[in-house]
C-alpha cells in the first residue's frame, strides 16, 4: 500500500469518526450559503467570489455563531448582508439586504461582520449570503 493509500484511509477514518462524534447531538450551523457573495472593488469593479477567494483578502472573518435563544427555539432562515468596507479594510457597516426572517439570526449576522477585517484598499463592499439550520443526524 502506498503513503497515498494510507492518507486516504485516514482521511476517511477521520471524517467516519467525525460523523459518528456529531450523528448524536443536535448540531446547529451557520454558514455561507449556496448563493454566491458578491464584492464592489476598490477601483469600482464588481464580481461574485468563491468563499475561498474572500477568504484569500480576509485578516479577519469568523463566522456568525448561532445565538443561544435561535438554538433554543430552532431557528432557521437565510440572509444576504452588505459590508460597507473603508480603505483599512475594517467593516463599518453592515446592511440587511434579505432579512433571515428572525431578528435574531439577523443581529448575530450583523454583529459577527462588524469584526470582519480584510486586507487594506482591496473592498468597498461586500454582500455576504448566510444559512442557519438545525440538523439532527442519526
């Protein structure tokens, strides 16, 4: 068997054990939804990006966590929202382009993207697409 082989069984192995670790608890999420996110360059261009690629210009990008009450009350919904960017790259603001449908979800989304940082001179504005779901695997 090749070292090859032997990474690929370990991969496998891992995400098996992964699966199994979360396949009894109630596993909610938020995460960058399957719409595209979309960016205003700093010289006036726009673009929709791969998560990796903003990724690539972020110093500074956790994602939303999903608020204790939206557990609580198994919140769900998806949203777009709008970074407004200054030339140091520091979010200033954050706009609700579509509403999650839960103030909740909506606040936790805002108050994550205000720490968001990128690299400096590089956005103007960025519109972010987020899911929250709960999920219960068996």
């Amino acid at each position: 068997m090749t070292v090859r082989a032997h990474t690929i069984e370990g991969m496998f192995a891992l995400r098996f054990c992964l699966i199994v670790a979360i396949a009894v608890t109630l596993c909610p999420f938020a995460a960058l939804a399957a719409e595209k996110t979309t960016a205003v360059w700093s010289d006036g261009h726009t673009s929709a990006l791969a998560d990796e690629e903003l990724m690539r210009y972020a110093i500074s990008s956790p994602g939303p966590g999903y608020p204790e009450e939206a557990q609580r009350l198994k919140l769900t919904g998806s949203g777009v929202y709008e970074l407004q960017i200054d030339k140091s790259g520091k979010t200033t603001g954050v706009a609700i382009v579509k509403s999650s449908g839960s103030p909740v979800l909506d606040q936790a989304a805002r108050k994550t993207f205000l720490t968001w940082r990128f690299k400096p001179g590089v956005f103007v504005r960025v519109r972010v697409p987020v899911s929250w779901a709960v999920n219960r695997l068996r």
